[in-house]
C-alpha cells in the first residue's frame, strides 16, 4: 500500500480546520452528495476513506454541532463563517467522519464522478453500521 498523504483545509475564517489522509489517489475516492436537505442546502460534496484518518480542531467559540433527523451524527458548521466542515460519529472512545470536500484546499485533486445518494428510510443500526465500514476513522477531534 502507497504512504498516506495528507489533504488540508478549514472553514472560511480558519476557526475549524481538518486534515485528511488517505493513501488512495485523490481521483479515486468516491464523491457522494446526499440528497437530504441540508446537504443540499450546502451544496456539500462529501467523501471518506475507511482506510484513512480525519483530524479535526476547533476553536470552542466557532465550533457548533448540528444534529437532525435520527441524531445520529454531528454536522459541524462553523458558527462564526457558516461553512459545513465534516460530519462526526461517535460511539464510546471510537468516531468516524466524513469531510465536505469544498472545504479541503486540494479539492480540485478530488475528481471522481459526484454520486447522489438518499439515505432516506435507512434504519439508525443500519446507518450506524455502513458509517462505521465507509467512513473515515476519526483519530483527533480537539476543541479548545
């Protein structure tokens, strides 16, 4: 297997910031944009690697965590530039996350075709378990 490497990027005002790793080539990583409302109300693109890692820090102040529908997940959105970062599962000492990949700096590296996909009628075991297999192993979340 290749050697990760690490893609960057934050919300606008630098107040949440994220680094991804995946040893994958960024062309082949599938790019989903689920059909819920609030993503498309963003107009989020989003992506995972379950071999790979996500990091995450925030600033306590900047930092709010949405949750909607089942409350399965938090969707992080800056509360001072309003940019929707990464969504975060979390079970015991264990997360997994997924990044809005309009949010990394490298984002034109990521050019795989853009899968709408509906989760619609997806039970809370259920989505719990697919996130635990697709998603991205979350190995920092620091918040100060």
């Amino acid at each position: 297997m290749s050697a990760m490497l690490a893609y960057h990027g934050g919300c606008h005002c630098g107040a949440l910031r994220i680094t991804f790793e995946s040893a994958r080539a960024p062309a082949e990583l599938q790019r989903r944009a689920c059909q819920c409302s609030f993503c498309r109300s963003h107009g989020a693109v989003t992506m995972s690697d379950p071999d790979g890692a996500m990091r995450i820090d925030a600033k306590a102040d900047a930092l709010v965590r949405y949750q909607f529908g089942l409350k399965t997940a938090d969707f992080l959105i800056c509360a001072q530039c309003g940019v929707y970062l990464a969504a975060i599962c979390l079970e015991d000492n264990d997360g997994w996350a997924i990044v809005n990949v309009n949010a990394l700096h490298e984002r034109e590296a990521f050019s795989a075709p853009i899968d709408a996909i509906s989760y619609d009628g997806e039970a809370p075991g259920s989505r719990g378990a697919r996130r635990k297999t697709r998603w991205t192993p979350l190995h920092a979340f620091n918040v100060a």
